[in-house]
C-alpha cells in the first residue's frame, strides 16, 4: 500500500523495508507478502491528453453517501507524440527534396496495402505506449483494484458548430462546393490581405502547418503570392490582421488525438486482467466543480469516475516526460544539412549512459556541492548532470538506470485534508 512519507522513513530506519526504484520512490517490505497482508482498495484514474496525462492513485472509501478516493500518488505524463510527428514530418520532407533535385533517390514506395486492424501512427502509440508502461508499473508497485478512465468522446465536427444535425451533419463541410471554389466564394475572389484582384491566387494557412494548423477549409483562405510569402510561418494575427485570424476556428488537432486514442487504450487495459470503468469527461468536470478543485491534469484525474469527495494532505504531483531510450542517428546536422559532429557508437561510458539518474559529488570548484539529475555522457568522460557541465565521471554515482522518462516534483496540490 502507498504510505506517508514518515512511515517510509521508520520502515526504511527498522531495516523492515528496503528502497525498490529512486524515481518515483518506491520501498518493498521484507517482512510480509501479499498474502499475508490486509490490502485497501487502490484505484488508477487516468485523464488521457493529446501532450499531458493525468495520473492519480486513490483509496476508495465507501461512506452513506457514495464513494470517496482520498489521493495517495498524483503524477503528470507528458508524451512526445507531437516531437515524433514532428521528426517524421522533416524526414519527409528530406526525401521529397532529394526526389525534386533529381538526385536519383528512390520512388516513393507503391503503398497498395491494407493496414492492419487496430493500426495507429506513430505519435498515437507513442502516447498508447506511454499510459499501458505505466499503467503496469503501477500495478506492480500498488495493489490496484481497478482503473477509472476518462473515456473521453468528442465529435469534432459537432464541436465546431453545435447546431447542425440531419443531412448537414452527414455531409460534413464542403458537399456542395469543391475546396477551392469554395474558399473563392468566401473570400470574396481578393487576397484577404492587400485586397488584389485580378491576378492569381494561392491557397494559404492561416495558422501555419509549422505552427499547428491544419488543413481544414476554416483554416484556409486566399492570398496573392506576395502576401503569401511575405507572410511566412506567421499566423494571420501576427502579420497584422487578426479580422481574419477571427475567421479560424480552433484547431481540433488535440481533440482528434484524444478521440483517435480512447478505444485502444480502453481495450488494451481491459487486456491486463484489470476492471475498466469508463466515465465521460463532462462527469470530470461537473466533479472538479463541485468539489472547488483547481484545472489541472492531476486533479483531473482524481475526479474521473462516480465519487461524491476526495481527500488528501497536500500530495506532491510527479512530473514524467517521455524522452524515449536514444537515437539511430549517429550524426548531428546543421539547418543546412551537413554534419558538424558524431556520436559515440557505445551506449555506456564508465558504467554510464545518457539517462541514468546519478548522484554527483563536487569537492570543490564553482559547482561545489552535490547534483543529483539526469546525466548526459561523453567519450571524453565529462558530464552534465541536470544543468551543470564539464562534471568528472569519478565523482558520480549511479542511482538508477534510464527507463525513458525524466522526472521532476511539482509543486503540491490543496486538497481537503483527510478525517
């Protein structure tokens, strides 16, 4: 069972316990099994996001009134699923460039193939990956009794305009018009920002690729092409005219994310033997409310599911970002393609690898003190641990190997404390 962070210290002090996992902190008992132990219920909740998940552990304590989960362990994933998009985009443009050039580069590959059932990108099973990794790590470290998640639905067409319903709905956007007709009919036929004429026009985002827009015919307008150089990777409003950033609606790529992910991840769960329990994200919200919690994905979490409270003192919220386990690449590029350096070809140096969390013991210098982070090693054997370079591999010491995620204590979270 999760304790406070005395009772650890007197376990640890008794030599009944021992210290499992450094981050997050975790101790095992030496004198008792499972079997021989009196466990409380303890509930996983999980808050999906497209960037950030919450997780929270709770002790679900039943009153007259209905369920309260007083909260044992808060923590905030963060995924890399937008980085990964991200590096897929620029790796295709790289290999379109090297087609256009005529450099004798390989066709593109002739996808004839249906894609397997259950199939997703790579930045959705990134984010999948993430929660299933940890949602196992939990069960080992706790005695889970069942996982609350928000399943969250959106209908992103219904999101953006709440009033349709009937043929429109089924039709979507553009039924009636092809997409450039269209965006000449609702721009007027003019560059929307010099007021041209005449002359041709071009397709135009108004909320750049780069900068998260999307393709969607409420983000596109018409502009000459001088405007729509002059324009560059800058969104409508930054260029100086927010009327027409006004016209955008909200990119819903998030959204979609989310909607993309909840069926996997409810169906992978369910493949851990565990009991799911589904709840909506307005059931989220309207508990959130009512209990006079702050917005944050922890606390998100901790409201999902059908409780009437929750308790707590001051719970610590762990931060967890995915930084994955290294790099194929073994050469760093300039912005204009060439090389400038190489990495090493071995993993480990002296015993350590590019995110082990270490202890670092300086004697003397500017950094004299002690540093304890992630550390990023070198052939040369000088590293940085958290900010701080040029540290001698000597004075670390290793207090747990590199999962793929980095960690960070977040500030605690005021909840009503406990009876």
């Amino acid at each position: 069972m999760p304790c406070t962070e005395k009772r650890a210290r007197l376990l640890l002090r008794q030599a009944r316990a021992v210290v499992h996992r450094r981050a997050p902190f975790t101790i095992r008992l030496k004198d008792r099994s499972v079997a021989d132990s009196a466990l409380q219920p303890v509930v996983l909740k999980l808050d999906p996001g497209s960037k950030t998940t919450g997780v929270a552990l709770a002790r679900a304590a039943d009153t007259p009134d209905g369920s309260v989960h007083h909260a044992l362990h808060l923590a905030e994933i963060t995924h890399k699923g937008a980085l990964i998009a991200e590096r897929m985009r620029k790796r295709a443009q790289a290999r379109q460039r090297r087609r256009t050039a005529n450099l004798r580069y390989r066709a593109p590959r002739f996808d004839n193939r249906r894609r397997s059932a259950g199939w997703l990108t790579p930045s959705m099973r990134s984010r999948l990956d993430n929660l299933l990794t940890w949602a196992r790590r939990y069960g080992r470290w706790a005695p889970i009794h069942s996982i609350e998640l928000e399943h969250v639905r959106f209908d992103t067409q219904l999101l953006q305009n709440p009033e349709i319903s009937g043929a429109a709905y089924q039709r979507g956007d553009l039924y009636d018009y092809e997409l450039w007709h269209y965006l000449l009919e609702k721009w007027g036929r003019a560059c929307v920002y010099c007021g041209a004429t005449n002359l041709p026009l071009e397709r135009d985002h108004i909320i750049p690729r780069s900068r998260g827009g999307s393709d969607r015919a409420s983000n596109l307008t018409v502009a000459c092409r001088r405007c729509n150089q002059d324009k560059g990777d800058r969104t409508a409003s930054e260029y100086g005219y927010p009327e027409v950033q006004a016209r955008a609606r909200v990119p819903l790529a998030d959204v979609a994310a989310v909607n993309t992910l909840r069926w996997a991840l409810r169906n992978r769960l369910q493949a851990l033997g565990i009991t799911v329990g589904c709840w909506s994200g307005g059931r989220t919200h309207w508990n959130r409310v009512r209990f006079g919690l702050p917005k944050t994905h922890a606390i998100d979490a901790l409201c999902v599911g059908q409780l009437v409270g929750v308790r707590g003192d001051d719970v610590p919220v762990l931060g967890v970002r995915a930084m994955g386990r290294g790099a194929y690449c073994r050469t760093r590029y300039t912005r204009y393609g060439f090389p400038r350096g190489y990495l090493l070809r071995q993993k480990h140096v002296h015993g350590f690898a590019t995110g082990d969390l270490v202890r670092a013991e300086l004697p003397a210098g500017k950094h004299a003190g002690v540093h304890i982070g992630r550390v990023a090693v070198r052939a040369s054997g000088s590293f940085r641990v958290g900010t701080v370079d040029g540290i001698s591999w000597r004075h670390c010491r290793l207090l747990q190997r590199a999962d793929g995620y980095e960690y960070a204590w977040k500030g605690g979270v005021a909840l009503p404390p406990q009876p």
